[in-house]
C-alpha cells in the first residue's frame, strides 16, 4: 500500500485538476501517475520546469472509439501503476468511515471530521499494516 506524499481537501465542486495545481507542488525530479482529468499540457509544462514527469493514460478523441484509447499499452501501464492508489483511496474510504460526515454542521466541523480519519488511517497504515 502506498504512503501518500501530499494531501489537500477541497469543496466538492472544485475539479481535479484545479485542486492540484493550487495545492500541491510534487517533490522535483519526481513522476506523477494521474487519471484522465490530470492531462492538461499547461500543467504538463509546468511540471517539466521542476523535473517532474506527468503521466495520463490516453484520452479519447473526438469520434475515436473509447477501447482503442483504453488498449493502448500507456494507458494500461498507467492505470496499472496507479492501481495501489486507488486501492490505497479504497482502503481509506472502508476503513474510516470519511465519507459519512451526514451529522457534521460546520466547515471547521468537516475539517476535524476529514483530518481525525486521516490521521487514525495513517497511524494505522504505517504501524500496523
């Protein structure tokens, strides 16, 4: 199971991509493997400024059927390689409970609800794994 390296929270309504380039700067000479929201070339850009490689699986064209972009060897090594993240994010979700915040009634509630579960799963990943 991977170790995360950085975290952010966001409302819900900010998008992938936006979240990352506000709040999170890859150490350099890193490689980061995203999911199909992350291929942006601005962003591909400044990533190569800090030595840091952005891998996206191949995202369909217009009029291209959606398994010739899935089958292509990148995209299936990327989502192979990102494979424990979303096992690590699976993990997350069945072991704290993060996503039932329902009696949560502020915003500094929702930070020490999302930020307590964080850390118990942390504790718990990197001591009792």
């Amino acid at each position: 199971m991977p170790v995360p390296e950085a975290l952010a929270l966001t409302a819900a309504a900010v998008d992938d991509l936006t979240a990352f380039r506000q709040g999170i700067e890859p150490t350099a000479g890193g490689v980061v493997l995203a999911d199909k929201a992350y291929k942006d070339e601005a962003t591909k850009a400044e990533l190569q400024q800090r030595q840091v490689e952005l891998c996206t699986p191949d995202k369909c064209q217009r009029g291209q059927q959606k398994a010739a972009a899935y089958n292509s060897l990148w995209s299936r090594f990327v989502s192979a390689m990102r494979q424990p993240v979303e096992s690590l994010f699976n993990w997350l979700i069945q072991r704290s409970g993060i996503q039932e915040a329902s009696k949560v009634r502020s915003t500094n509630g929702l930070l020490v609800h999302c930020y307590g579960k964080l850390t118990v799963c942390c504790f718990r990943l990197l001591f009792y794994s």
